[in-house]
C-alpha cells in the first residue's frame, strides 16, 4: 500500500531520520512510504499547501490531539479497513502546531490521536513510523507487538 504522510515543517533531523529509516526499512514490503515537508507561514497556507498534495482517491487520516483515542490493536484495525478499501493512497497528515484548517479536517476520513500529550513533530514522526510497523505485524500475526 502506498502511505504519504505530509508533516509541516522541516525534514527529519539528522537522529531521528535514522530511528524513521530503520521502521522504514522493515515495513518495506508491505508499505511504500513517501514523505512531504510543507513550509507554510500561517494555518491557512499550510493547509492550501496539504490540500495541493491530496487526492480525491486518497483516504486521509488527519493525526490530532482532538481525534479519537486508538489502542494499537485498534490502530492496526483501522489499517486493515483501509487496505480492504483499496485506496489509491493512505495519507497522515501531522498537524502543525496550531493544527490544520477546516478544510483539512473536513476533508480527512478519520481523525485520530496518538497521545493526549503534545509532541514535536520530529518525535510524532517517529511515533507514527514506528506504530505502522507494529500494526503490520499485529495484522500478520507477529510477536513485535508483544
């Protein structure tokens, strides 16, 4: 499946690029992973900037601290629904640090939220990377998860 996740802001630095390479690295046959680094200055053109990388074909899912609160079992549930539905891609979206625009919330399929706790991207990045590994491996019947 492909995944695009599209993160404001500045790439990976240089630590946590090798921690993301590493989850990459594993869930590379079963997910293709691109990543997108809007550099907008305001909610409103950080979210025409993630509304120019989305597809009508995608289903998106908007990562917020307001979204609804998974186990990783349920993480890797919802994962399963989506590939069932055969999208073109599977899009996260990382919220900027005032969030997104409505737009965006309106136009992602599900909202969820990886902590109540707030997080820098850099580390939401890896959190992210690393919960898609563990979901591919609870979908596959794996230990990691254990």
């Amino acid at each position: 499946m492909n995944v695009t996740i599209i993160s404001p802001g500045r790439k990976h630095d240089p630590e946590t690029a090798a921690l993301i390479a590493e989850y990459e690295k594993r869930l590379r046959d079963r997910f293709d992973i691109s990543w997108h680094f809007p550099r907008p200055d305001s909610i409103d053109s950080e979210s025409a900037s993630i509304a120019r990388l989305l597809s009508k074909k995608d289903f998106v899912i908007l990562l917020d601290e307001h979204g609804k609160d998974l186990t990783s079992v349920e993480f890797a549930d919802v994962l399963a629904l989506v590939q069932n539905r055969s999208p073109k891609r599977l899009v996260f979206i990382i919220g900027g640090a005032y969030g997104v625009g409505e737009d965006i919330k309106k136009r992602a399929n599900a909202t969820i939220s990886l902590s109540s706790l707030t997080f820098p991207h850099m580390l939401v990045r890896l959190i992210l990377t690393e919960q898609l590994y563990r979901a591919s491996e609870i979908m596959r019947g794996g230990k990691y998860h254990h």
